[in-house]
C-alpha cells in the first residue's frame, strides 16, 4: 500500500465490518494519513466502542457524527471536517455505509425499499455534494495532472448484486431492495465520474467480495472472504487506480466487472 499517499481520507459507516477494517488498515500504514475521519451515526454508542478505543491510540483518527440519510447531518459533518482540514481538502471519500434487508421478491416492501435506498443509494449522493469542495480544494492544491485516490476520489462501496448483467447469489437470496439500491448507485458512480472528472476528482465503484460482515452473512450463509482480505485488497486497487480507472465497477482485485 506504499503508493496510497493520501493527506485525509473519509470513511463512513466506519463502525463495524469493512469500513472499520479500512479504518484500521489506514491507520497501520507505514505512511498513514494525517487524517483519517472515522464517520458514524451514534459514535458514543456501544457498537462504536472499537472505534473510539482506536482514537484513543490514533491522534490522527477523529470519529465524525454522521447519519447519512440525515442532510443537515451530513452538512454538519462536512462543516467538522472542514474546521479539521485547516483550508485543506479532502483527498479520499469512501461512502461504505450500507444496509441490507433479506426480503423476497414477493413480500418486498415500500418502506423496506424507501430505507434501503435513502441508505445505499441517496446518502452517498448526499454524502458526495457536502464534502465536494473539500475534494475539489485537493484536487486544485495538488501538483499532479493525472487522476488518483492520492489526489482526490470518490469510492462507492457497491456490490456484484448491483449488476444488471452479471445476476449472482439469485438462488441463494433475492435481496430485492438491496439489489436495487446498489444498481442505482453503480449508475450514480457513472454520473458522478462525468460531472466530477472536470474537477479532478476520480469516481469509481467498488465490490467488496462476499465478506463475513453482517451484511454478508445476513441470509443465514457465511460469506467465504475475510474483512481484513477484502480490505487489504482494495486499498491494493485504490493505490493503482488512475485516468483509465474513473467511471469503472471493478471488485477488490481490481478487476472489472459489468454493470
């Protein structure tokens, strides 16, 4: 991971699975970044203990109160980084924050729908616009031409269930709402790719593997990948991503896959 040279990096739902695994793994980098901003929605409660007994040892790990379906949250949360950043930007924006409901075809419901996707799908939209300026300033104070993470990036945490083309996991479980949610944001990547590469700024989606997290392992099958395999994996992409990679869907091998 020697070439992710990142000064600050954004993760959300970094309380628990993968995004706590980039979280630690950032944080053990030989050469880690002066910022890492932890973001979850109840960074006081209990399932954030792990975390804030990281920032206990991590001076440069800062827990950031985000909810993501919450706009004056999010605005609030951007603000706080802001004020951390001291006229800086922000190099790196993970939106990992997800959620999954095991429902059927035939039973799947508008509230279930309407939560999924205001989670999955609007909250890194959201999520994205806040902390824009942020990415835009880094990419502007940076003296590189080219597009990298190390300049400035968006990674949406998707999933090979997203895929239009590509249907997995069907006969195992249906996951409608979470299918959906994860198309939707595979084509938000695309549009942020065509709107933000003006900017500077690298957009690209990013499928995780079947992990052994809660969301992996909600339909009652152990997931056969590891958090800390999966992780080590993508921060592996993230260090060689570059021009050619903004606008791709690609899984935590780096390679592509279809949308």
């Amino acid at each position: 991971m020697a070439g992710l040279c990142v000064r600050s990096t954004l993760v959300t739902g970094a309380n628990r699975g993968i995004g706590l695994g980039i979280v630690k793994q950032l944080l053990q980098m030989p050469n880690p970044p002066e910022w890492v901003f932890a973001a979850y929605q109840d960074p006081k409660g209990e399932q954030a203990q792990e975390l804030q007994h990281l920032a206990s040892k991590h001076p440069n790990l800062v827990i950031i109160p985000l909810e993501v379906t919450d706009p004056a949250s999010i605005q609030a949360a951007a603000a706080r980084v802001r004020e951390h950043l001291k006229g800086s930007g922000l190099n790196l924006l993970i939106n990992n924050a997800g959620i999954a409901k095991v429902i059927s075809l035939d039973t799947e419901t508008v509230e279930n729908m309407s939560q999924v996707y205001a989670t999955n799908t609007i909250g890194p939209l959201l999520v994205s616009q806040a902390f824009l300026p942020l990415l835009k300033k880094a990419a502007q104070g940076s003296s590189s031409s080219e597009l990298s993470c190390s300049k400035a990036a968006i990674m949406n945490m998707s999933s090979i269930v997203g895929s239009i083309e590509k249907i997995c996991f069907w006969d195992n479980v249906q996951y409608i709402s979470y299918r959906c949610s994860k198309a939707a944001l595979n084509m938000l990547t695309k549009c942020q790719f065509l709107g933000y590469q003006q900017h500077g700024i690298l957009c690209a989606a990013l499928h995780p593997g079947w992990v052994q997290t809660d969301v992996g392992n909600s339909a009652g099958h152990k997931a056969p990948l590891m958090v800390d395999m999966s992780v080590q994996g993508m921060l592996n992409v993230l260090c060689s991503l570059s021009e050619k990679d903004t606008g791709t869907f690609l899984d935590w091998e780096g390679k592509a896959l279809p949308w």
